[in-house]
C-alpha cells in the first residue's frame, strides 16, 4: 500500500491575513492488473513428433507481487496440443506438414486477482511445423 502526505494551506485576504495549515494522507489501494507479455518460448516442432513432445512454454508476466498465474487454451486446433500443468504446449494428436504446415493456437493467462484478469493472445502463438529432416530433428 502506498501512501502519499499533501500538505494544505489556506490563507484568507483579511488584513493581517490569516492562514491555516493541515496535513492529509493519502494512501493508494492496490488494484488487481492484467497479466501481460504472454509468450510461447518456441514455436516450431519437427512433424511426426511423438505425442507429448512439447513445443514451448508460456510464461507471463504481472505486475502484482506474488500472483499466481494459470494458463489455458482457448482454440488448441481441433485438439491437436494441450497444456501440461507448468504451461508447457504439447502435441497431444498426431500432424503432417504435407496436412498442415501450420497451426493456430490462442493462449490465455489468467491472474488469481480479485477480480481474476486474463489476457488472450494469438498475434504470437502459430506454429510452424517443419518436414522431418534430420537436421532438424536435432534441434529439437
Ligand atoms: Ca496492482
Ligand atoms: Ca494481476
């Protein structure tokens, strides 16, 4: 909580003038904030990668000290990834590049505020699956 001291002085035009002065705190209550800066840390997987096999992390971030931050789904292309309880994106269906070479996911973070704030994002979270090729393989 934060808090700010104003002082206030108020002087009238009487002749001597005569002033008064009082101090006044003013303290600021803490509103919850949205979470912010969703990200997904990787955003390519090699096709035919087992099931499970997980294609990034989301992380967040939120101004609000000691918020716990809970992530979601809200479009896993026809169930084809899922999230694992530490926000980590997994295959959770079979893809083919020659299918699909990319695929739309839309993450949301929610905050454990009162009121619970979330954020949704897509501009950053398609993702690029490459052809099995070995030297892709070992990037992964
Ligand atoms: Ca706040
Ligand atoms: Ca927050």
């Amino acid at each position: 909580m934060l808090s700010y001291s104003i002082k206030v002085r108020s002087v009238d035009s009487g002749s001597p003038s005569q002033s008064v002065e009082t101090s006044f705190n003013i303290t600021l209550n803490d509103i919850n904030d949205q979470p912010r800066a969703l990200q997904l840390s990787n955003y390519k997987v090699t096709e035919n990668a087992p099931l499970n096999t997980v294609v990034g992390n989301l992380s967040a971030s939120d101004e609000d000290k000691g918020q716990k931050l809970s992530f979601s789904l809200v479009d896993d292309d026809g169930g084809k990834f899922a999230l694992d309880s530490k926000g980590g994106l997994y295959k959770a269906k079979s893809t083919d590049y020659e299918t699909s070479a990319v695929h739309y996911v839309v993450a949301k973070v929610t905050d454990n505020g009162q009121p619970a704030l979330s954020v949704s994002d897509c501009k950053n979270s398609s993702y690029v699956e490459y052809p099995r090729v070995s030297s892709w393989q070992n990037t992964l």
